[in-house]
C-alpha cells in the first residue's frame, strides 16, 4: 500500500508540474503562430511514443519474464535486445521525421516551411532517445521498481520549465524541443547508471529467448492505445491551417484534461484493475460487473463535479495562473469553450483505460482491433465536417461524441460478454 500511495503522488506530482509547465508556456508563448507550429511538430511524436512504448512493452515484457524464469535475471536479455532493435529505432525515427515533414508542409504558410523542417529534425532526436528509454521503463516496471519507471515525464516536465525561464526569450519556442533532448539525454544516462549495476552483479551471460507473439495480440496492443494518442496529431493536422491561434486553444485545453484524467485513471490503474485481474483469472464475472460498475460511478461523479468547478471558476483560475504574460483573457475564454467538451468526453476516456485493459484480459482481441479503428475513423470524418462549422471548437466536440459512444459501446459489450460467461 505504501508503494501505491507514493505511485500516485508521483503521477499527482507530475499533473501539477505539467500544468506549471503550460502556464511557462502560455506565459512566453501564448497562442501565437510559432506556439501553434511547435504543437504541430510535438503531435505525431507524442502520438507515435504512446503507441511504440505500448508496443515496445506487448513486445519485450514477454521475452524479461522468459528469461527471469530461465536464468533468474534479465540484465543481458535487455541487451541484447536494444542491440538487436536500435537499428529499427533509427529507421522508424528517419521515416515518421519524413512523414511528418510531408504531411505538414502543405498546411503551413511558405515563411514558415524552414521551421517546420529546422523543428522536425530536433523532434526525431527527442523520438529516438524516448524511445530508448521505454526499454529501461519496461525493465524497471519489470524489477518492479516503480519509482524509477515513473518519473520520465515528471523530469521532462522539470527541465522544460527549467530551460524555459532561462532561454525561452532569447531562443524562442525551440527551447520547449531542446528541453525534451536534454531531459531525456539526462534520463537516459540515470538509467544507464542504475541499469551497469545490475549488470555488475551477473556473471552468466544471457541470450535472447525466442518468444512469439500473436500477430492479433500485437495488434490489439498497437490498436487499443491509437485513440488516445492519434487524435493530437489529427487535431494539428486538420487545425494549423486554420491560423493562428487555433491549434493552441486546443493545445492548451488537450493538457489541462490530460491533467485531470491521469489523476482519475492512475489510481484506478494502480489500485482497481489489479482487483478486476484478480476476479477475472478467477471468472468471478458476477463480481467484475460490480466493480466495473463502481468505476463508472466514480468516474462520472468526478467529471461532474470538475465539471462544475469549472463552469464556476476555469475562467477565473486561468485569469489568476495563465494570463500573466502575452497570454490574453480572449485565449482564457477560447480555451474554456473548447475545454467543457474535453471535459465531459473525458468521462468516456478515462472509464475506457480500464475497459481496455479488461478487454486485453478476456482475450477480446478482435473487438479492441474494431472500436480502435472505427473511434478514428470517425474522429477523422466528424473532425473534417464541423471543421468549417465550427472551427477549433470542432476538436472538442469530436473528442465528446467520440469518447463517449466508444466507451458506451465497448461497456455494453463487456456487460453482455460477462452476462454469457455467467451462463456458461
């Protein structure tokens, strides 16, 4: 209990950092155009880390546990496995870098075409060296020392602001970029350091163990995490043609949310799914539809009452905390339409990182691969069709609708799976 309780002050901690973080942010950069094309370049390398550090887990947990029950340690297996991989690594990285400087290209006016380019080649470094690092997170999940596996965006998040009040008015929004490489090259060399005295103490080398995994499993595991992460780089793409100001407004509300769901969901992750996992290896169905039903209570009472807290003082809190610099109160009432949609959509999203994962449990491969692909399918289509009706506004009530006919659907499948398991 006491490594739960310092797990979730850990992930509170890390929410609030963010949040100063964004205040830092809207205090030098505000909703400008070069913030906006900042959040473009960060959208598709924040959606592929969520996605390639959820794979990179699927993939290697296996092949750790194999060898933990072989040789009694992982150490060399773990070596062996970023040699083999960081070839693949670089090449992913040079290819989503050119990705991105394609699809971008064409939504940003001619001036700033060089800063596009200049910010993506920055941005691959950063996806390279993070993805370098989820194989040391995975390990540390693994020895189950939580601490150190759960402090990577709280460091990130610490430099940027860091760097930020030092450097952000003479280098402008690059230094948000140079942040995120120099937090991670930091990290990167922590890891290595606890990761040599691991090694230090094994004196039998270890080969990789051959480990197969389904292709439906991994693409489960690849599909179920694309809804919360491909959506950001939907929004830049659809949103930086709009002007200035736009993609922002979005930005801003996206993180504030991201905030406030990773306090719901980690204790949730950390304290609830352990249980339903429990219950579900024991097939106490009857028992899992409570606690599923428990989840939903809790999430909606939360949403609610964030929810009004919010029409009562979000304008008044981004006054006091946000509107300190270039940052305007325009921006403040902007960000506020767009975020009481994220808001009450968030209830979709946080009930469905549980959901998730029960479905992962009960082996509902194929339904995960499904609600994934249909959530962006029309998240793209809806996102284009009130794009001209609404404008940025269209983010947020996409983001709603999506979120919560996903997670409707997907709970009243689990419940009629469970009410069949029941009868069997």
């Amino acid at each position: 209990m006491k490594h739960y309780m310092m797990l979730i002050s850990i992930f509170i901690f890390t929410a609030i950092i963010s949040l100063i973080n964004q205040m830092i942010y809207a205090y030098y950069f505000g909703t400008s155009s070069s913030f906006d094309m900042l959040n473009a370049v960060l959208a598709l390398p924040l959606s592929i880390i969520g996605v390639g550090n959820g794979a990179i887990t699927l993939i290697i947990m296996p092949i750790l546990n194999e060898a933990k029950k072989k040789y009694g340690n992982c150490v060399y297996v773990l070596v062996d496995l970023i040699k083999k991989y960081i070839l693949h690594i670089i090449l992913l990285t040079i290819i989503l870098v050119m990705i991105q400087i394609i699809l971008l290209q064409n939504r940003v006016d001619t001036t700033q075409k060089d800063e596009l380019i200049y910010l993506s080649l920055f941005v691959g470094i950063y996806l390279f060296l993070n993805f370098i690092n989820s194989f040391f997170v995975v390990y540390f999940n693994f020895k189950k020392k939580f601490i150190l596996a759960s402090i990577n965006a709280l460091v990130i998040y610490i430099f940027s602001i860091i760097m930020c009040l030092l450097f952000a008015k003479t280098i402008g929004v690059k230094i948000v970029i140079f942040s995120f490489i120099f937090s991670n090259m930091v990290l990167l060399f922590y890891f290595i350091m606890i990761f040599v005295n691991d090694f230090k103490k094994l004196s039998i080398k270890q080969k990789i163990i051959s480990f197969k995994i389904e292709l439906k499993v991994l693409l489960s595991g690849i599909f179920s995490i694309l809804p919360f992460t491909l959506p950001i780089f939907i929004d830049s793409y659809f949103l930086l043609a709009l002007g200035s100001g736009n993609l922002s407004y979005v930005s801003y509300a996206n993180k504030i949310i991201i905030m406030i769901s990773t306090i719901l969901i980690q204790p949730l992750n950390l304290i609830l799914f352990p249980k339903i996992l429990m219950k579900i290896s024991s097939k106490k169905f009857i028992e899992i539809k409570i606690m599923l039903f428990y989840l939903y209570v809790f999430v909606l009472l939360g949403v609610v009452l964030i929810y009004i807290f919010s029409k009562l003082f979000f304008l008044d809190f981004m006054h006091i905390f946000f509107e300190n610099g270039i940052f305007t109160s325009n921006d403040s009432k902007k960000i506020n339409n767009v975020f009481l949609f994220y808001l009450i959509g968030a209830f979709g999203m946080v009930s469905m990182n549980i959901q998730n994962k029960v479905l992962t449990s009960l082996k509902l491969y194929k339904i995960q691969i499904f609600g994934s692909l249909s959530f962006i399918i029309c998240y793209i289509f809806l996102l284009n069709f009130l794009l001209q009706i609404k404008g940025y506004l269209s983010s947020g009530i996409v983001y709603m609708i999506c979120w919560i006919f996903y997670s409707s659907f997907i709970m009243l499948y689990i419940n009629k799976y469970l009410i069949l398991k029941k009868e069997d």
